[in-house]
C-alpha cells in the first residue's frame, strides 16, 4: 500500500472529484466584468472613474460622489459562449487513442445587476450593490473525449456590497465596500472504470482478479462517474479613490480584495458494477480486510481556493461638449489560486493532493469613447484586450479552455425624461485558438489533446431611475 499512496497518479485517485472542482479555479473567463450595460458599450473603459450611474459601486464606490440625488439601476447580461472542440490525438491512461466524439459547449447565461446609491448631508453618499461576479456553464456531450476531464460544469456567485462615499475636497473623493460573497457549485465528470480498477488492485494488492471484466481502456460503455457540489460565504472589501485634475479631466483609482473561499460540500460516485464497485467498497472496509480509508464512496470535502484581488487604473477626459475619451488598465492577481489543497473526509492522513494550477496575473487594457449626441441620446463604443491566466496546453482546462480575448464593444442611452433612462449594449469578443494537451488531475489517467475554436456574444441592457 506504501507504494501505491507514493504514486502520483494513485495519489490522484484519492481526490477524483475535488479535481474537478479545481479546474474550475483555473479558468480566467469565470471572473465576469459585466456589471453594468452602460459600461458595456465602451468596453468597461474609464469604468473606475467615469461615475456616471450607480453602477460605479462596483467599479469604484468613490464616483458615488458624481451622482445627486437617489439612483436605482436594474441591469441584465445575456452572455453566450461557444467553444468547439477537435480531437488530436487524445488517449487513455495505457497510452492508446481515446474514443469518444468532438463536442462543443458554452450555454447561453443571464447575468442581473442591481444598484441603489443616495446623497445625503455633508458631502455624504451610500449605496449597496447586488451582482456576479464569477460565474460559469458549461454542458458537453455524453460520450464525448474529454469526458473523464469535463461533463458538466456550473459555478454561481452573489456578491451585496454595502458602500460609502465622502468628498473630502473639490477635487478628492474617496469610497469603500464590504463584500459578502456566495458561490455555490456543481461538477461531473466520468472515470475509466479499468484504469481506476486496475491501478487499486494494484497499488492495495488485492487477491484475485476483481478487475478482470475490463480489458478495452477507455471503454465507454463501463464507465463510473462523479460528482462534486459545494458551497461557501465569505467577505472581502473594496476601496477607490477619484482625483478632478480640472474640470475635463480626472482619474480613478480602485481596488477589490482576495476573497479566501472555504468550500464545503460532497461528493458522490455512481461506479460501474463490472468490478470497481465491489473492489472500492471492499477496501473502504476496517482494516483488516480492507484499506480503511474512504476510496471512492460518497463523502464529504473541503478545499480553499482565494479568488483573485483586482486594482483599476482609469482616465477620463472630456476632449470637447460632445466627445469623452476613456481608458483603464485594470490587474487580476490570478497566481492566488496557484495551487489548491484539498482535504477528503476519510483520506491519508499528511498526504492530502494539491493541484497546481500554475496561474499567472493577468492585465486587462481598454480604450473608449462617449458621444453625446443630444441632451438625451448617447452613443459608446470600445476596445479591449483582455488576457489569460493560463499559461500553457499542459494546464488548459477543459472546464472553461481559455486564451486571451479582444473585445468589441458598442452601445447607447436614451433619456426620455428626467426620471428614467436606459442603456443598451453588444460586445464580441473575439477569443484566440487554444491548445490543450492535459493530462490534469484524473483518476483516470487520460490525456485530452486538441484544440478549442471559441468566441463569446454579450448583449446588456439597463433600466435607470432618478428620484
């Protein structure tokens, strides 16, 4: 048994459907910047410093101080991926070409906003914002290749930020947040029965031959599956400040705080009877018939995962009545997720798994312009290039297979009284051919290899109201 726990891949086994819930945290495009439709038109350029609706609670509560009056802001994203992927060579854990179809995937999701934002006395503002920001879907086809990496993926966040502002000076404004984060998730994916089979048989020395009805590695037909749901609520902060260098011009300065997210939750296997069920539940007997440890039954997990911190640099300058030139350059510290701990109930104890991910920080760069067309009618369009955290093939998941992405951003707003207003905004992004070749953390030792052609449609829109 000491042989087998040293062994990387048996080591794997042990955390089969945490390894799922992982890969999630290794994809960039589950971090969602849409937070409101009139920042969507110009590709979320100046967002930090713009402070035109109560939106800027989330992009930098300090541009509350550019609002009078009470503002409500109901907001609404319909973001629709699509990824296709083709095989090139992908195999199983014996080294032979891996059957299973080409897929594609990406369901079309909806994302809501909502912000109130009130001045009060002495230079005074509060407000509280109610949005998501990570989220993800994704559904592949039974059968297809990559089904012992990814099946079905689904990660839901709710964040209320509570949030001040003061005008400290005629040209200063500072701002802060509390967040308090939810996120809940659910992932599946299959197991090669004879890899998992074979390699407990193995590594535990069992007499007999309990594996003997499998002899085609990556046979479909007698595959196991898992899967693993989970949930956390945790608390962060955000901070910002806004400097007028005059009346045309200013700066935004904002940053949003790591949120260390403590997951709980189970994870459930429905194994395939030829063989590997009976064998599992045999070694999750007392010793001494069995291996006394929790192998492949249903049990409970934890895991820490700290999603990322963010810091926008914005600008803001009015080049004439008419026209209003934006940019940012906000940073996500995405190497906070580097690596993952995982903690298994009835697993080895001192050898827990880690998963390293091998994030890096990414930088997003974006470019805009407003048009104020009359008092009532705007026009916005934008520019971005938004970048990956992954840094290879090897470590692309096939939850979310990413690469960096160009935005292109239009939009506008009508005014039609005092009271009310409403936004409307498209983007495409247009997202860079991705590698993948990943071996990753599955028990059942296959590796997927191909290629993602992928693209991303969003189209927002917003409701204002003045009181």
């Amino acid at each position: 048994m000491n042989n087998f726990l040293r062994s990387p891949f048996s080591r794997t086994l042990l955390a089969l459907s945490i390894a799922s819930a992982t890969t999630v945290s290794q994809a960039g495009s589950f971090g969602l910047i849409e937070q409101s439709a009139s920042g969507q038109g110009s590709a979320y350029a100046g967002a930090a410093a713009l402070g035109e609706d109560a939106s800027t609670i989330y992009f930098n509560p300090a541009g509350m101080t550019r609002l009078s009056g009470q503002q409500i802001i109901v907001a609404g994203h319909i973001i629709s991926p699509n990824a296709d992927f083709t095989n090139n060579g992908s195999t199983t854990f014996a080294g032979t070409p891996l059957q299973g179809a080409n897929s594609s995937t990406g369901d079309p999701a909806f994302i809501p906003n909502f912000y109130y934002s009130a001045e009060l006395p002495n230079e005074i503002y509060v407000g509280v914002g109610v949005n998501v920001p990570f989220g993800l879907a994704t559904e592949y086809s039974d059968g297809w290749v990559g089904r012992y990496h990814a099946l079905n993926s689904e990660i839901t966040s709710i964040n209320v930020n509570p949030s001040i502002a003061w005008k400290a000076t005629d040209k200063v404004s500072v701002g802060f947040g509390i967040s308090i984060q939810y996120i809940d998730l659910e992932l599946t994916n299959n197991i090669d029965s004879m890899a998992a089979c074979l390699n407990l048989e193995a590594g535990f020395g069992v007499p007999g031959s309990p594996c003997a009805g499998y002899t085609i590695p990556g046979n479909a037909a007698q595959d196991s599956s898992t899967k693993l749901d989970g949930d956390s609520t945790e608390f962060g902060w955000n901070t910002g400040l806004l400097f007028d260098i005059d009346d045309k011009n200013r700066i935004g300065v904002a940053y949003r705080s790591a949120i260390k997210h403590n997951v709980s939750g189970n994870a459930s296997y429905n194994l395939d009877a030829g063989g590997l069920q009976q064998l599992a539940a045999g070694l999750s007997s007392p010793p001494p018939t069995g291996s006394g440890f929790n192998i492949l039954q249903n049990t409970t997990l934890e895991a820490t995962a700290e999603l990322p911190e963010t810091f926008s640099l914005s600008y803001v300058g009015e080049v004439d009545d008419k026209w209003t030139a934006l940019f940012d350059w906000t940073w996500t510290g995405w190497s906070s997720i580097d690596t993952i701990t995982i903690r298994q109930a009835g697993g080895v104890p001192g050898l827990e798994p880690t998963l390293d991910l091998a994030y890096q920080n990414t930088n997003r760069f974006s470019v805009g312009v407003n048009y104020q067309h009359t008092d009532k009618l705007i026009y916005r369009g934008g520019l971005a290039l938004d970048q990956t955290p992954i840094r290879s093939a090897e470590s692309t998941s096939a939850r979310i297979p990413g690469n960096d992405r160009t935005w292109l951003s239009l939009g506008a707003g009508y005014a039609p009284s005092t009271s009310w207003s409403f936004d409307v905004a498209y983007s495409h992004l247009f997202v860079s051919d991705t590698e993948i070749n990943n071996t990753g953390s599955t028990t059942s030792g296959a590796t997927l290899t191909g290629s993602y052609e992928s693209s991303v449609d969003i189209l927002s829109a917003q409701a204002n109201f003045y009181f």
